[in-house]
C-alpha cells in the first residue's frame, strides 16, 4: 500500500533494505538501499546501510562506485560527500579517494 502511494518514497526503500539486511540477505538489502539513493543520494542512512550490507572489499568497493555516479548524476543538499569520504575510507587508497571527489565535483559543481 506505502508503495502504491509514494513509489519513490526514500524510506520505502530503506526500510525493507533494512529487514533484508537483518535477514542476512545482503544482495536483496544491497538493491534497495541502491534504490532508495538513486531517487536521493543525501540519505546517509541509505549510504552507510548499503555499505554495511557488503561482505567483501570488492562489493564494498563496487557498490562505493555506484555512489560516486550518483554524486555526479544528483544535486546534492546534504552531506552526501562528507557521507561518501567517511564510507570509503580505507577502501581506496587516499589519492584515489580524492581523485573521485575532485571528479564528481568537477561534473556536478552544484
């Protein structure tokens, strides 16, 4: 019923990520908080969650791509960067890590 009335609801996605997540089902979590930042990539609770749903570095490190597009494809209100740097430390190297930053921020200076 929640869907039919908002389908884009941010909170929508989170919460079901959020029962996935508790339910060990980490690649169905993964998708929905994937969903809930692509309708609003400022929802820090979507980022950290999606991070926490990864059970390697390399799923941690793909699905911190996927942020870095959104960061370039969204204007960003919120703290979405700040988010994003705290997230993907130690998952990228420090020159990388500034690399993607420069590089969203160059594509989306707003």
């Amino acid at each position: 019923m929640a869907y039919e009335i908002a389908p884009d609801a941010v909170t929508w996605y989170t919460t079901h990520g959020s029962i996935e997540l508790l339910a060990g089902q980490l690649a169905d979590a993964r998708e929905n908080f994937r969903a809930a930042i692509r309708r609003s990539v400022d929802s820090d609770y979507a980022l950290t969650k999606l991070i926490e749903a990864c059970g390697t570095l390399e799923e941690r490190r793909e699905e911190l791509l996927f942020v870095v597009e959104e960061l370039k494809r969204q204007v960003i209100v919120g703290d979405s960067l700040l988010s994003f740097q705290r997230l993907a430390r130690g998952a990228f190297e420090p020159d990388d890590l500034k690399g993607m930053l420069d590089d969203a921020q160059r594509v989306r200076p707003d």
